[in-house]
C-alpha cells in the first residue's frame, strides 16, 4: 500500500494538508503501539511497523520536496538516491548569486533579508506549481529537475533562517 492509499488521498501533488493532519491523528490513534502493549510480541511487532510506516507517509505527505519525489518513485523514477546534478547553468549561477546575498548579510540589512526571504518564497511557490504542473503532464524528467531545485531553495531557505537566528537572536 502506497502512502496516499494509506491516507485515502489521491496520488497528486496538491493535497489537503488538513486532510493529511487529520488521517494522521486517526490512523495514530488506530496503530499506536502503545495500544498494542498487552499482546503478543509478533503483534506488537506488527503494529510498531504499521505506526512508523504511518509516520513515513506523514512526513513524505507533508513536504512537498518528498511527495513530488514520492509520485516520481510511484511513477518509476527514483531521484532519492542519484548522484545527478542539474545541467541548468542559469539556476546554478542564480544558486551562487543567493549563496553569496546570504554571506554578505549583516545585523543592518533586517529589510533586506527579509525581501529576500519573500523573494525564496516565491520561488519555491513557483517550483510547486511547476512540478505540479510538470507531474500531471507526466514530464516526469523535467519534474524531477524541478525537485532538485526545489530542494536547493528549500535548503536555502533554512540556511537564511539560521542566519536570522544568528543575527537576530
């Protein structure tokens, strides 16, 4: 059974993040092992698998990054573990450009950094709606060297926030 099949979602990129919560809580509350303490050891077993499996499908459903690579897995097309990098030149410069913007932040630029910030965000709201676009068009190459993107900005991201804690805390 697959991650949406153990939510009862459908296999699509946007979903309801409500919806996602809510199964947890409930299928939690079915599987947790805690529930299972008196029994046999082969059903506690059994139920500690069905719990971390279900905490699996909730962290994968969650994230965008790991759902859109989920449904490329589902679709035959594991970028999980490839060593591949992008070929796309101008994203990689643009990924050098942001890099050096973080570096040369300061404790003056609190605007700045948080244009920027704003500016990251858009950019992976556009990564989403590509790769949703991309997933049901079943591109699923072009999907995948979207993902990768998606998972620079979103390490970009935390990179910018940890440098607000730095600076700011």
């Amino acid at each position: 059974m697959n991650y949406f099949q153990l939510f009862s979602l459908p296999a699509e990129f946007s979903i309801d993040q409500n919806s996602v919560a809510h199964c947890y809580r409930e299928l939690q509350k079915q599987y947790h092992p805690d529930k299972f303490v008196m029994l046999s050891d082969a059903e506690r077993l059994t139920a500690m698998q069905k719990s971390t499996e279900i905490n699996d499908a909730y962290q994968t459903l969650k994230n965008s990054c790991l759902r859109a690579q989920y449904l490329l897995l589902l679709a035959g097309f594991d970028i999980a573990l490839e060593q591949k990098t992008l070929q796309d030149t101008d994203f990689l410069m643009q990924q050098m450009e942001w890099r050096e913007t973080i570096e040369s932040f300061t404790q003056d630029d609190e605007d700045e950094i948080e244009a920027f910030a704003e500016n990251i965000q858009q950019q992976v709201n556009d990564l989403e709606s590509t790769i949703e676009q991309q997933l049901v068009a079943e591109s699923l190459e072009a999907a995948a060297d979207s993902v990768r993107k998606l998972k620079f900005m979103l390490k970009l991201q935390t990179e910018l926030e940890q440098l607000e804690e730095k600076l700011f805390d």
